[in-house]
C-alpha cells in the first residue's frame, strides 16, 4: 500500500481552493495528524543543525499552520491538499501580469526588482501599481549594512535610532516622502503591508494623511470592531485598514510568525471593513 500524502499548500502559489473539491472533516484532521508528525520530525533533525535555522523557521511556520481553524484538506490527483481557504470568495483586483508588474515596479524601484518585490505587489492590479508609480511613491532596498535612517531624512530626523531597536522593522512606509523602504530580508507580506500604506496614502484626500483617517466609515469599523484580521490589525487604524488591504490580496510568507490570511478571513472577522475594502479595490 503506497504511503499516505498530504501536503500543505504553499504561500508563495497559494491554490484556487474555489475550484478544488473539498474533503471532510475527517480527512482533514487525517492530514493534519500525518503532515504534523513529519514535520515535527524535520523539526528536531533541524534542531541538532545550528547551520539550518533558515528552514527551521519555515518548518515552525508550517506547525503553526496546522492550528488554523480555517485550514482544511482537498483532493489533489493523487495526495491531500491541506490550504487555507484562498479563493474562497471572489476578487474585485485581478493581478497584473508578472511582465507589466515587472515594469511597472522597475520605475517605482529605478531598477530590476527581485523576484521577491514582484510576488507581493502583482497581486495588487495593475491599476494599483500605475496609481503608485503616478502618485510619485518610491521603493528602495536598504542595502545590507546600511541603516534606515541613511535612507530618508525624515526618518534621519524622528527616529535616528531606529536601526538600533531591539528588533528593527524590515520595511516601512514614510508617509511624509511617499517611500517604501525594504531591508533585503523583508518578506513579501512586508512589501504588501508597505504598499498598503502607500495606496492608503495616495487616496487621501490632504497631503501627508491617509485615506483612514479621513474616512469615517474606516474609522467606525475600527472603533466598533468584534474582531481583527490579526493582532497587528488592532495596534491603529493605519495598521487596520493596512493588513485588511494585505488580507484581501492574499499576500503571505512561509517564514512568518503570523498565520496567512485570506479574503475569507477578513470576511468572517470584519465583514464591514470587507465591504469598504472590496470598493476602494474596485474605485481604483
């Protein structure tokens, strides 16, 4: 009898699950019981490999994966599919093509970007990413070694130590200059997160403010809200409309500490804000 296989649905080409039949319950917890027993096993090999701590921190991610009450299994040719429910609602965004995102994130970037740039933003549309190059954002790669605060003055002027911070952002959002600033490292939920910032930036109706603050339907989301897309989601209302922006993308890593989201999570949790999302996508 061949060996029982399942696996989980990678982040980087999260499936269509809309279009995937979906086993029941005890299927699932079938898979989930199998791919947690392998990959506590890969986790203590890696342990005892100091060297290998990069792919023990997506072999911990995929563990913490496996407590999302939203994951579920799904029949895929021959082996179980185990996925968050990506697709399960429809999009008001269709992603752009990887060559005009390409492009297009080139002039916002002033050079070749890295695969990793073009996996976050593509997923945005097209319509977002020429609203950005037109509204003038920047994106810059801090180059290993260099610190944030070389990057911009007005980070240079606010928070000059930020680079010193106990544990130092990967990316942020300069409001002020309308720019991006990514260490290497940064993940690709980093840059949708960032670029989130920028598209709420870039709506705004006044100069240096975003779309969330003048918005009172955001604002009345956030103040009467029963429930977050993450905890991340409930630290301000930037960070709020931000991460709901990401949600609605589907724009995820493996290396995370935070589960993947999808637009089904931010329907269930904030249906509200779902519907404000969902047009401002669809205004764009």
């Amino acid at each position: 009898m061949p060996a029982y296989r399942a696996a989980l649905a990678s982040l980087a080409t999260p499936p269509d699950t809309s279009k995937l039949v979906r086993c029941d319950e005890g299927e699932t917890a079938r898979a989930i019981s199998s791919l947690t027993v392998r990959l506590m096993r890969r986790r203590r090999a890696l342990a005892l490999q100091p060297d290998r701590a990069h792919k023990l921190e997506a072999v911990i991610g995929s563990l913490r994966r496996l407590q999302n009450p939203h994951l579920a299994a799904y029949q895929l040719q021959k082996r179980t599919l185990l996925s968050e429910p990506f697709g399960a609602l429809p999009s008001a965004v269709e992603p752009a093509a990887l060559g005009v995102a390409r492009a297009l994130i080139a002039e916002i970037l002033g050079r070749v970007p890295p695969q990793t740039l073009i996996n976050g933003l593509a997923g945005f549309g097209e319509a977002a990413l020429r609203k950005a190059r037109d509204g003038g954002v920047r994106i810059t790669i801090v180059p290993r070694g260099r610190k944030l605060s070389h990057c911009s003055s007005e980070v240079a002027a606010i928070v000059p130590d930020i680079d010193r911070w106990a544990a130092p952002p990967a990316g942020l959002f300069v409001l002020s200059e309308r720019h991006v600033l990514l260490r290497g490292h940064a993940m690709r939920m980093t840059v949708a997160h960032e670029f989130a910032h920028a598209l709420d930036a870039l709506t705004a109706r006044r100069k240096s403010s975003y779309h969330s603050y003048e918005s009172a339907e955001v604002r009345a989301c956030f103040a009467s809200a029963t429930g977050f897309v993450n905890e991340y989601a409930a630290s301000g209302l930037d960070e709020y409309f931000a991460e709901a922006l990401r949600a609605y993308v589907e724009v995820n890593d493996e290396r995370s500490s935070w589960l993947p989201l999808t637009r089904y999570d931010l329907f269930v949790r904030d249906p509200r804000l779902f519907e404000l999302v969902e047009s401002f996508f669809a205004a764009m």
